[in-house]
C-alpha cells in the first residue's frame, strides 16, 4: 500500500459470505457479553458493511488515519454491532475487546464514538444527522486534491431514520454540488422499534423520491453479496452525481427465530435462545469454510 492511498481489499464472494457469517458471531459474542443490544439492524446491515470493508473501500487498519482512505459513517448508530464487528474481523481492534461489550468504560458504547475506537468516523446515533456529516467529508476530500482519485465516502442509513427532514436537506445539497464521491446504502428492512416503517411514516416510493433530488437509485437485495458488489461498482462509475443503494434486507437475518420480529430491534438476551443463534453461526460458518477449503 502507498503512504496515502490504501488499497481495496477486493475478497471473492465466498470469502465475503464468510467473513459476515463471522462477523454474525461477533455481534452474538458482543450480545453475550453485555446481555442485550440492537440485534435486529446490526444482523440486517452486516452484509453490507462486510462488503465495503473487505471489497470495496480502501482502507488500512494499521493506519487508521491514513489521509487517502475511503470514509463510512453509520448513520444509524445503533446498529454499531454490525460496524463493531466488521472493525474487529478486519482487524482494527483485538477481538477480545468484544467481551467488554456493555460494560462500563469500554472503548464499544452503545453508539459509535471516534475517540473511543479506531476505524469509526464520526459519533453518530441521533438519527438523521449522518448523510449530512458524510457530505462534508466528501466535499472535503474533493476541494483539498490531494487524492488521486478522490476520496469515497459512504453513508449508512436505516428506513426507519428516512423521516427525518435532515436527510433530504443533505441530499439536496448533494445533487446541487455534484457530490459523485457520495453512496449512500439504505437498509431497508422495513421495521424499526415502534412497528412497520411502512406505518409509523411511510417514504415509498423511496427509489422515486431519492431520484427525484437528483440521486441515481439503485434497488438490490442487501444479502445477495453479488448484487451489493454490483451496485457498489455502479456507484462508482458516475462520479459527477451522487447515488443511493436501496438495500432491502431482512431484520436479524441470520437468526431464525427473530428474523422480521419487531421485538428484535434491541434484544435482552435469553441463554437458550441466545445459545441456538449461535449454533445456527457456527453451522453457517462450518458451511463456508468447507467451500472456501
């Protein structure tokens, strides 16, 4: 890697689908650590994040700070299990830090905080805030031209957070000054902790709305490690026009008995439930790495 711009991991689909199954593990370790916690988005997201650390974004965690780095801000910031583990199976931080998950002092709070943990850009969790907070750092990267080529920034954001006027107010502003080093990933999964988005304040249509401020839009299945990667590539290839990937995912994919459950947006953990979650990982695990041998 040069001295200012990190490379991108570039790994293979299986070895992504591994590398979430594995981060699964850690947000179950970091729930078993601290007894409760936001399962429900951090399972739904990871697949997304896995992607971006291990693909496509270039990124360092022996130089955290290195100044040609790819920027993701969490927008939100309670899913911070699925960053967390992300961070730790990159190797940002020793996975024993996992274990002090909810306890107190420690460097993993219940939402991202940059002076705790390297690897996390910016404190967020008061939702609505982060695409603002990713736009300026995007603009940043492009008026200081000292990367070849600029900086990307990516912002995730959760459908239940869309309401939230601020949003709209940084998108505009992405469109007027032709922020194409901006992706924003929407998981969308339809729930968040008062019931169905759909419910509680609809934004459908969202691809229409989003293009509708001058955003390209594209509409994936936020598992499908193949679709992200497309979408990713997609992104990148109009740097003169922001875009936003409308990932549509499942709430605690991964773990059978709380998938698209409303009571697994923060889940105070049962050891017999909690146990079988993690017999399902490791099964999944077991499964990739028989294909990876």
């Amino acid at each position: 890697m040069s001295q200012d711009l990190p490379e991108a991991w570039a790994e293979t689909g299986d070895q992504l689908r591994w590398r979430a199954a594995r981060s699964r593990r850690h947000i179950l370790r970091m729930l078993r650590a601290g007894g409760a916690g936001h399962l429900g988005g951090a399972m739904s997201c990871v697949d997304l994040v896995t992607c971006l650390y291990f693909h496509t974004m270039r990124h360092d965690p022996a130089r955290p700070q290195a100044p040609g780095r790819d920027r993701f801000i969490l927008s939100a910031g309670h899913k911070c299990l699925g960053q967390y583990s992300v961070l730790a199976e990159a190797g940002y931080f020793d996975l024993g830090l996992l274990d002090t998950y909810g306890h107190l002092g420690t460097p993993l709070p219940g939402h991202p905080d940059m002076t705790k943990l390297p690897g996390v850009e910016a404190n967020t969790g008061s939702l609505g805030h982060g695409l603002s907070i990713g736009l300026g750092m995007a603009l940043g990267l492009r008026a200081d031209g000292l990367m070849s080529p600029v900086g990307q920034v990516y912002v995730l954001l959760g459908d239940g957070e869309l309401p939230e006027g601020s949003n709209w107010e940084a998108a505009a502003a992405a469109h007027h000054h032709r922020v194409g080093n901006l992706t924003a990933l929407v998981d969308v999964n339809g729930l968040q902790i008062s019931g169905r988005t759909a419910e509680v304040m609809s934004t459908a249509p969202l691809a229409e709305r989003w293009a509708g401020f001058g955003w390209d839009a594209i509409t994936i299945d936020g598992h499908d490690i193949e679709q992200i990667l497309s979408a990713l590539e997609q992104a990148h290839q109009n740097q003169e026009r922001p875009c936003v990937i409308l990932a549509h995912t499942v709430k605690a994919k991964g773990v059978s008995f709380a998938e698209d459950k409303v009571d697994f947006h923060y889940w105070k953990t049962k050891p017999d439930l909690l146990a079988q979650a993690e017999a399902e990982t490791e099964a999944r695990i077991s499964a990739l790495e028989e294909v990876l041998a």
